[in-house]
C-alpha cells in the first residue's frame, strides 16, 4: 500500500498550478525559484506523484555542486534512462554519442543536440506522456542548462513535461532561457504556525516564538530549528550575528551536528560531499554510480542523511548539509577524500583528473598530465570553457616552465574558441584589467559598452548600467544630458539585444522616470525596437526625423536607419544612410558605419537585391572584425545566413547559423539565438522537412503570440511559422497565428508585415470565397511588389489552393509570376515546387502526361495516413517511425506525386492509382 502522504503547508496555490501543469494536455516547461529550504523539493516531489499516477514516463535529475564545471554531467542524467532503450532512427542521434563520450565527430551546436534530444523524448514520449523533473537545476553546467532551455521552449510539439527547481541566490544558465515561472515564497506566518505545530506540537511557547522569529516561514527552518532553539543556548552564536542569511545559519546548524560525528563517519561524509553521492547516475562511458557512502549510520540519527527507499543508498537530507560537510573539512582533509576518490574514477579521464587536481597543492607533473588528458577529453566533447579550466591548472601544477608556457598557451587558444575572450586575454597578458569602477555615469557606460560590444556580456552590461541610471541624480546639470540620453539609447538596444522581458520592463520604467529628458530619438528607437506593440505611427515620426539630417550625429542617423528597418521603409531613406557610409567610413563614427550597412543589407534582401545585399553585408563584416567590433560582427554573420538560406546556400547557411548561436546563446543574447533559429526554419522550409521547421519555428514564439517585448525576429517570421505548421498538419496552429498577427497590430506597423500578414489569413482561410477575397487583396496591395520572395511564396499558395478548387486557368496567373520570381532570384528549391504545380494545372487542361513515378510501400503506407489528416507525430506512433523519418517519407512522396503540401494529397493518391 503507498503511504499516506503529508500534505504540504501553505501551498495551496503553488499545488493548484502544478497540478494543472501535470495534467495538461501536450507539453510544457516551468520553473521553480525559491531560497533554500523553501519547499521547492516538496513541490517537486508532489509533482512526481501526481505524473505517476497519470501513467507518465517518470525521469529525475538533480543537479551537484561538484558536477557544475563538468560539460554535460546534468544532460547524461537526464537522458540516461532513455539512452539505448529508446529508438534512434537517424543519425542525428549521433550527436549524443560525441557528447556523452561514445562517438566520435565535431562537438555538436546547442541547437543540434537540442533537435537531437527532442527527437528523443518524442520517442520516449510515443506510447505515454514524458515527465522530467530537475531538482537543484542552478547546479547543472551551462552546458546541459543551455541545451535544456533550448529544449524546454519547444516543448509544445511533444508530449513532454519539464520541471526545474532553482534556487533563488544562485547564478544559472536557466536564466536566459525565458522560460515560465512560479516562485515558490516562504510561508506566510499563520501558515508557519500550522507547519510547525504539525512537525513539532509539543514546544512550549518560548521556543516556538523564537522559532518563527528565526525561520521567517522557512520550512526547513521551521523543521530544523527547534531541537536547536531548545537547548541551553536559546539565543546561542548561530542566530546572534545580525545580517546573516538564514541558510548560511542552517548550514552552520548542521555543522554543529556534524562535528559531534566519529572522525571516520565525518570523512566518509566528506567523500560523499565531494562526489555527489546518490545525486544520480554519472554521465560518460563508464555509466558507474557515484561514491556509495558506507557505515554512516550515526549521521541518518542526527539528521544529515537519509536512506533512499529505492536504492538503499544514504543520501543527503538537503544540500545544505553536502555543503557545510565540506566547508568544516580541513585543507588536508579535502585533500585526501580527493586522492581516494581519484582511485574510485580511474577509468574515467575527467573525473579521475578532477579529484587528482584538488588532491595536491605543490606542482605535480603527473597530476598535470591528467590534466592535460582530460581538457583533450571535453574539448572533443563541446566542453571547451571546462578545458579551460583544467589547462589552466594544469600550468599552475607544471612543473617547468616550458610546460607551464605551452599549457597556459593552449588554454589561452581554447578559451578564444570558447568566446572567452577576456580569460584569453588574461592568460596571455597574466593579467586582468579591472572595469571602471569611477562612480560617473560617462565611465560606467564606457565600461559596460566594451563589454556588450566585445563580449556579448548583455545582461551584466545593462543592470550595471541601468544602476548607474537609477542613481543618477534629479538636480545634475542639464548640461551632462547628453551622456543620459547616450545611456538611455544603450539601455534600449542592450535590452533590445537580449530580448528578456524583464530588463525591457526595467528600461522602460527608467525612460519613463526620466521624463522630458528623454530624446525624442532615444523614444522613438524604443517604440521600433517593440514594433508588436507601438508600431503604428512609427513612419510619421521617421519622416520629421530624418527631415533635420544636417542636424542629426552619424550615431543618431544609425538609429534612425534601425527604426526604418523595424517598419520596412528604409529603402526610401537609402541616399542619406549611403552618404553617411561613405563620409564615415575612413576616419569616422566607424561604429555606425557598420551599423548603417547591416540596415541596408537587410534592406537590399527584402527588396530582392540578393547579390548587392550579400556585397554589402561582406563590406561590413569585414569592417567588424578589422575594428574588434565582436558583437556586430555576428549580428552581421546572422543576417548574411537568412540570406544564404533564401538563396539556397544551405550549408552556408548551416555554417553560419552554427557559428552565431555557439557565440551567442551562452551569452543570452537573445536577438541573435532567434536569427539562428529563423535560419534554420528557413534552411528547413526549402528542404521540406517542415517538422523540423516548425520546431525551430516556435522557438521564436509560440503559435498566436505576438509578445509585447519579442525580439523583431518573431513578427518577421509570421509567414515561416505558418507554412511550417501548415505543411506539417497543424492547420490550427496556423489560423490561430494569423488571426494574431492581426490582432496584434502588425498591418499597421509595417507594409512587409501588412503583406505576410494578409497572406497569412489567405493560405489559412477555410472558406474557399474568404481566401479568394484575401489573396486579392494581397495582389492589390501598393507594397506587395517591393517584397518579392514573400509574394512570390503567398502566390505559390494561391495557386496550388485554386488547382485543389479545379480552377487551372486561374492557378496558372498566380503560379507563372511565382515560379518566374523564384527563378529569378534564384530560390531553385521555390521554383521546382511552383513548377510542379504549375504541370500540375497543366495536366487538368490537356491530357495526362506520362506515368507519375512509383511509390515504395512504405511511402504510399504512410503517405495514406496523412491523407487522413493525421500528423506526423500521430503517424510516427503507428508506424514504429520517429517524426523526422515521417516527414523525409512525405518530402520524397510530394515530388512523386507531383504536389506541395499534404493537403493534396487524397487527391493525388486516387490518381496516383489510377494511373498505376
């Protein structure tokens, strides 16, 4: 019988949200935030419960302090249950191998083991849904948060569940992930009286006010606090010190119990501590299990340890208690747990040289050997900023000075591949140059623009910045304005650049608070840069603004030709941008320069002029990295991969894409990570693997959301997101995101956006009259010309909806034009889906052509099943198939049948037979 479960104090409304999460349909990601004994294990636990009694396939993690700095340990965790009991159809799936240390190859991109890890939780996911619960996710590495993340806000196309606890005082690279949370708050005190009444009823009213006094609704607090407050020193050392955080005093009370321990049970618990025991399975080739503590007892009796029920493995009571175990170690103590440990990892190179690394303390030619194997080791598994680390360790423990010289040498070489650029730069200078720390607002945004620029260091760059701001004072002279606004105009673009809601929020309460000191340009840069939302209206204020151009600075021009790009009419400003370009170029305001060329690139692409857009994005690349210029470097890089996959370039596009999003996503520069993803959404549109397309799709926003802070990325991508959910049997999805896009004011804002968003509602009207209606009033638009691939895309769509209507005359108008403007712009893949229509149409107005080609039978089994409407995935489930090898069988099945979307295909399959 399951035992009776205690219920959970005070949580009423965390409970009520958790499980609405458990049991919803589909799939979807949440955060945990609390301090310290918050309760956040509790809920999680709940959680658990709650998935397997709902029959989903349960997976627990938890992350380790003395796993964080080794790459991959939290991902292996996660992925272990599933790793060779689940299929991997393709290769993919390789990529996990390299990581995991099984395979060999390149290190993959976060964004390909991240489609690799979906695919495998889709899988694990086909007969009952998927439930992945992290506990103490700040102490994963970047490198599985990162991938994580990624994962976690795509979890909509699977059925798949994730729950990650942090705690609230510590750094993780979840916080760029801008995924969903609920906090997780102490206990209010009426509910804290409740909880320790339950836990311990028999404390006389002194101590049970000292208690609450103390644990400020703490649960762990209030559980642990008593037996202490009731001893002889009621107001003893531990709670004396004012200022103390409560969970450094509770880490302090476990270590009172601790030193009462035998000195062998103490360090069986240090080896425990300092290995993670019973945190989990290891990840890499060994697949051992941590250090199992032995004979420890004692500790289970005072608290710090409990007994896995599963396992029969002592486990920590908390975290708190691993940490005030090392923390009471003596140097030589830690010392030797270390040495033993190293003996239990021998086989594995990185753990084993890990724990020789912390083992000594003078220089060891041995030691720095296993170190210098196992920086090779997590080179070749992506982990780079971990060899970093033991490279630079490896040097201090070198033994002579040519050894230290090549090591430090190689370390320095790793940490620029790594896009650490200042450790590089420490390495090979042997120093490390303080920021300005001159409480002027002029050296706090010199030094926070340095390090956004050269690298990418957005979020730290703004709030040191926006502090700077708050602190300004009301009564400075009017005449420091100047330096504000330049503040105020980089607070936009670093919040721009990250694309995290909260530091837009922060920026516009501080543009707010600032009032008519505020430039007019600095307001209208914030108004394009959320073009959502206050987009309409945006072109009349452009005109009045560049209309005083003998007035403006080369750096207000720059952010004016930003604004004209937002709404798509820069090109009526071109002459003005061009003559700045050439004025500056040489000996001037380089920066803007750059800037200046990258609007008119994405000008030149929109427009169609695919070969003068790549020319100039070249001259600014190149004048990017001849001035250190890091930042606009990829963002340069970023728009030359959209281009390349428009034009086909696919793998330059894959190239470019990989590069941009290796640089940029550990930084959480967000704008960037979205043009990666609008590239592979591209890339995966011309190939017609619209699943994948659709994944990489709603990683720019999710279906009929138009977020009042997104990136500029997510409307530009309007017209993606609906093909790719149109073609791969979301039909809803689709609709619904139109609907939004309109709803959304996006017509308004931008003629570009006014013409995807009209196509949009035509390609997904269910009303044959409705679309017709729609798809005339894109023809009839005055701009619809000055977007050619767009227009070209919305026809291929009109006509192929006309050809299912048996309407080929008609189709034939709207499909001559497309196929010829892809051809023209050299869109190969465009123009053969335009031409097959086209034949298509053809065929109904004079006799049947030659026999189509055959189909294998699994091409026609599981081109059947879609014709019935179901969805890859549905059909995947039936067929024992991953989504992937579903939708690569329909895009060899569409040329062979001579159609473009899966819509035609019961029509194509009947004449298919009957021709056969």
């Amino acid at each position: 019988m399951e035992p009776a479960e205690t219920p959970l104090v005070g949580r009423g409304r965390e409970l009520a949200l958790l499980s609405a999460f458990v049991a919803a349909p589909g799939g979807q990601a949440l955060v945990l935030r609390g301090e310290a004994g918050v309760g956040k294990s509790a809920l999680v636990d709940q959680a658990a419960r709650w998935a397997a009694r709902a029959d989903h396939v349960l997976i627990r993690a938890t992350g380790v302090e003395a796993e964080s700095e080794l790459p991959f340990a939290g991902l292996h965790q996660c992925l272990y249950p599933l790793l060779g009991r689940t299929a991997r159809p393709d290769k993919r799936h390789d990529v996990l191998d390299v990581v995991f240390g099984g395979g060999e190859g390149e290190p993959p991109s976060v964004m390909s083991l991240g489609i690799a890890v979906l695919d495998l939780l889709s899988s694990a996911a086909a007969e009952r849904p998927l439930t992945l619960l992290v506990d103490d996710g700040q102490w994963l590495d970047d490198a599985s948060a990162e991938v994580c993340g990624f994962v976690a806000r795509r979890l909509t196309a699977v059925p798949v569940k994730m729950l990650i606890a942090l705690r609230a005082e510590a750094r993780s690279a979840f916080d760029h992930a801008r995924l969903p949370e609920l906090p997780v708050a102490a206990l209010s005190e009426e509910d804290a009286g409740r909880l320790l009444a339950q836990r311990h009823p028999r404390l006389d009213e002194r101590v049970r006010r000292a208690v609450l006094d103390h644990a400020r609704g703490n649960p762990l607090a209030l559980q642990e606090l008593p037996p202490y407050l009731a001893a002889p020193h009621p107001a003893g050392d531990l709670f004396a010190a004012p200022g103390v955080p409560l969970p450094r005093r509770l880490q302090q009370l476990y270590g009172t119990r601790i030193e009462r321990l035998a000195p062998a049970v103490r360090a069986e618990l240090l080896r425990g501590a300092l290995d993670g025991a019973a945190a989990g399975r290891l990840r890499g080739r060994v697949h051992a299990t941590r250090y199992r503590m032995r004979e420890v007892e004692p500790a289970v009796a005072s608290g710090l340890l409990d007994v896995d029920p599963a396992t029969g493995d002592f486990v920590f009571r908390h975290p708190l208690v691993r940490s005030a175990v090392i923390q009471l170690a003596t140097p030589d103590q830690r010392r030797a747990a270390h040495v033993e440990l190293s003996r239990v990892h021998r086989a594995d190179a990185e753990r084993h040289a890990g724990h020789l690394a912390a083992s000594v303390a003078d220089p060891d030619e041995a030691v720095a050997a296993a170190l210098e194997a196992a920086a090779d080791s997590a080179t070749r598994r992506g982990g780079a900023a971990a060899a970093v680390a033991w490279l630079t360790r490896a040097a201090e423990l070198s033994e002579r000075p040519a050894d230290r010289s090549r090591r430090l040498g190689d370390a320095a070489y790793l940490a620029g591949q790594a896009a650490l650029l200042d450790e590089a730069q420490r390495l090979l200078h042997h120093s490390d140059p303080e920021p300005g720390t001159a409480g002027s607002l002029a050296a706090v945004l010199t030094s926070a623009h340095a390090d956004f620029v050269q690298a990418g260091a957005v979020t730290p760059a703004f709030q040191r910045l926006a502090t700077a701001v708050e602190r300004w004072p009301d009564g400075m002279a009017r005449a420091d304005d100047g330096t504000l606004a330049r503040a105020a105009d980089a607070l936009v673009t670093m919040a721009h650049y990250a694309g995290d809601p909260a530091l837009w929020q922060r920026a516009e309460r501080i543009l707010d608070s600032l009032g008519d000191r505020v430039h007019p340009l600095t307001a209208l840069y914030r108004d394009a840069s959320a073009v959502a939302r206050d987009g309409a209206g945006l072109r009349g204020r452009l005109e009045q603004a560049f209309a005083a151009e003998a007035h403006l600075a080369p750096w207000d021009l720059a952010r004016l030709g930003i604004c004209a790009s937002h709404v798509d009419v820069l090109s009526h400003y071109r002459p003005q941008l061009r003559r700045a370009v050439e004025r500056e170029q040489e000996a001037g305001a380089v920066s803007s320069v750059m800037i200046m060329l990258r609007m008119l690139m994405l000008d030149q692409m929109y427009s169609g002029e695919w070969d003068e857009a790549e020319r100039t994005g070249h001259q600014a690349l190149d004048l990017c990295t001849a001035h250190g210029h890091v930042l606009l470097a990829y963002h340069t890089r970023a728009v030359l991969g959209q281009l390349a996959a428009r034009q086909g370039r696919l793998g330059a596009a894959r190239e470019l894409q990989s590069a941009v999003d290796a640089w940029a996503r550990p930084r959480g520069v967000g704008l960037l990570t979205q043009i990666t993803e609008a590239i592979a959404t591209g890339v995966a549109l011309t190939e017609g693997d619209f699943e994948a397309a659709y994944l990489y799709a709603i990683g720019m926003t999710p279906p009929g959301s138009f977020d009042r802070h997104a990136h500029q990325i997510a409307p530009r991508a309007l017209l993606e997101l609906v093909e790719a959910a149109l073609y791969s049997g979301r039909r809803e999805q689709a609709r619904r995101h139109a609907l939004a896009a309109c709803a959304a004011g996006l017509p308004e804002a931008s003629p570009r956006l006014a013409l995807s968003a009209y196509g949009a509602l035509a390609m997904t009207a269910d009303d044959p009259a409705e679309a017709t209606t729609l798809y005339a009033r894109v023809e009839a638009y005055p701009a619809a010309g000055d977007f050619p691939f767009e227009l070209a895309r919305i026809r291929l769509a009109y006509g192929f909806t006309l050809r299912r209507l048996k309407e080929p005359r008609a189709a034939r108008q709207a499909l001559v034009p497309a196929a010829e403007t892809f051809d023209r712009l050299g869109c190969t893949a465009w123009a053969d889906r335009a031409r097959t229509e086209l034949r298509l149409a053809d065929r109904s107005l004079t006799r049947p052509g030659p026999p189509a080609p055959p189909l294998t039978w699994q091409e026609r089994r599981i081109a059947e099943l879609a014709a019935t409407g179901l969805t890859n995935k549905e059909i995947a489930e039936r067929t024992r198939l991953s989504p992937r090898t579903v939708s690569s069988h329909l895009y060899r099945v569409f040329p062979k049948l001579g159609i473009t979307s899966r819509a035609a295909l019961r029509d194509a399959l009947s004449n298919h037979a009957d021709e056969g």
